[in-house]
C-alpha cells in the first residue's frame, strides 16, 4: 500500500470555509492552520469548486501542494453538476481543477452531493463512466459520491457500476435492500459499497474478455436474524492469499487494494459489525455483517 493511499487519523481538513481577509482567503492564516494539521499528523484535505466561489482550490495549492510533497498529503475534489451541461464539459473542467490545485492527479474524486436528480443528471452525461474512465489513466486514485438523500436511493446509485460493467463485459447481478442500511450514514455507505465493487471489478478485470463466464460478479445486501448481511462473490482466475481470514495485498498482485479493505473494515467495526473473507474452488466471497438496528 503507497503511503499516500493512507488517511491519517480521523479527521480531514475542510477547505470549504476559511479564514478571510478583505474578500480574499487569508493566506498567511491558511498557511499556519495547515501547517499545523499536517504537524499534529493529519493529512487528508477535501476541496470543491464552488466552495469560496473558485478560491478553495486556488487556496489548496497557495497553503498546500506548492509547500508539501505529493506523497504526504490525501487531497479529495468534486465534479458538481453547476460545472457541467454535457459530457465534452467534464474533461476540461476536470483537467482545469488539477490544474488549479497544483497536483497531476487527485486521491479521491466525488460525484458531488448526489441525490436522486443529481444522480440522473449525472447518468444521462455519462459522467460515472468519464470519471472511472480518468481513474483508468492514473488520474484519479479513488473514485466515489458524496451521498444527501435516503439510503433506498442506493439501488439507483448501484446501476452506475452496473453499467461500467456491462461496458467491460462483466455480469452483475445485485440483489440489495437499501432500507436495510437506513441506520448508515450515507458516505459510510458509498465508501463501503463503493470500495467493495471497486476490488471486485478490478480482480474480475483481470480475466480475459474472451472468458466471458468467468468474469462474474453477485452482490447481495439482506436482513437475517437480527443482521444485515452484504456479500461480495466474484470470480477469481488466481486465488488470494488469505492472512487472519482477509487478502494478503502485495506489489505484484494489486487486485486486493490495502486502503480499500481497511476503509470497509473500518465502516464495518463503526456500526459493531466485522469482514471476513473466503475463497474456494476460485470463487472469493466478502463477508459484511452488520448488527440490525430498529428505525
């Protein structure tokens, strides 16, 4: 795992408010206010266009990454739907944020405040598949949502992986009750499906085309005595190693990412859930189990 794939603690440095000084970011206040975050050894900072209107980002590379090394700082941006009528907007307003805040690539990249509208005005732009697209040519690390609506809109949000695979020939089947999650916080529940799809996608991946029946995925999310159970079964050509019941992630085998399976472990033991993994006859399961809660 890079060390820059890793948040340190838990806490991110917002850059949606900060310090003014007669219309203008207060530089020198920034500077000392990131200055300390990173010395108390933080590192995680999260940015938007529209926050400031424009200067968060200008403010990210002023205090940030004109100052520190790429490696030693997370930095998260958005594409939110005021920046964008058509798919031919988004690359240029995307290569435009990379530019504003000084970096070649961004850790995280989100699909901004997604609801029901938002997220159909992202579908029918094809801006889930534009932004996957650029996770592909190294400019974006993670790709994910921010998330502001009721936990059953996750069935809807789930089709835009199902697209991506059906684009690269894979079979997705998903079987999920968003109101068994209506407990969840929903950015819990993007960064949890949205790194376990993305581990599973990218092992399938792996698997020629021409073998199109290996090249499976099954998603599941139920209510089962008293839990909420999600499962992740995908199709593996090269069976993992497994280490205390989960994927053993080395340099020559990527397919399992470290910071992927320590955020979904991480979701799990928030709610008092655990992971657990299996994999047999080259099918690898991910176990999610999750204490029911009453609504």
């Amino acid at each position: 795992m890079n060390k820059m794939e890793r948040i340190n603690k838990k806490l991110g440095f917002g850059l949606m408010r900060l310090p003014m000084k007669d219309g203008e970011v207060d530089i020198e206040q920034t500077c000392l206010m990131v200055d300390e975050f990173i010395k108390a050894g933080f590192n995680y900072f999260d940015t938007a266009h529209g926050y400031l209107s424009g200067k968060s980002e200008k403010a990210a590379k002023t205090c940030l990454t004109s100052r520190y090394p790429r490696e030693s700082f997370i930095l998260t941006n958005k594409l939110t739907d005021e920046y964008f009528k058509t798919n031919d907007d988004i690359r240029p307003f995307f290569e435009s944020q990379l530019e504003l805040c000084g970096v070649d690539y961004f850790d995280f990249y989100l699909m901004h405040a997604q609801n029901k509208a938002r997220f159909r005005y992202f579908k029918e732009r094809n801006a889930y598949e534009t932004a996957i697209e650029l996770k592909k040519e190294g400019k974006i690390r993670h790709f994910g949502i921010s998330f502001h609506d009721r936990a059953e809109v996750l069935d809807a949000i789930l089709t835009s992986k199902s697209i991506y695979c059906q684009g690269q020939n894979i079979s997705l089947t998903c079987v999920a009750d968003g109101r068994a999650l209506h407990f969840m916080d929903t950015i819990d529940i993007s960064s949890l499906f949205g790194n376990a799809m993305d581990n599973a996608i990218e092992s399938v991946r792996q698997i020629p085309e021409e073998e199109s029946e290996k090249r499976l995925i099954h998603l599941s999310v139920v209510k089962q005595k008293g839990f909420v159970r999600i499962r992740v079964e995908n199709y593996c050509e090269k069976e993992p190693v497994l280490k205390d019941g989960m994927p053993v992630t080395t340099k020559k085998d990527t397919r399992f990412h470290g910071y992927g399976l320590k955020s979904i472990q991480s979701t799990a033991r928030k709610y008092g859930g655990s992971v657990t993994a299996s994999v047999k006859n080259h099918w690898f399961e991910l176990r999610i189990l999750l204490p029911e809660k009453a609504e």
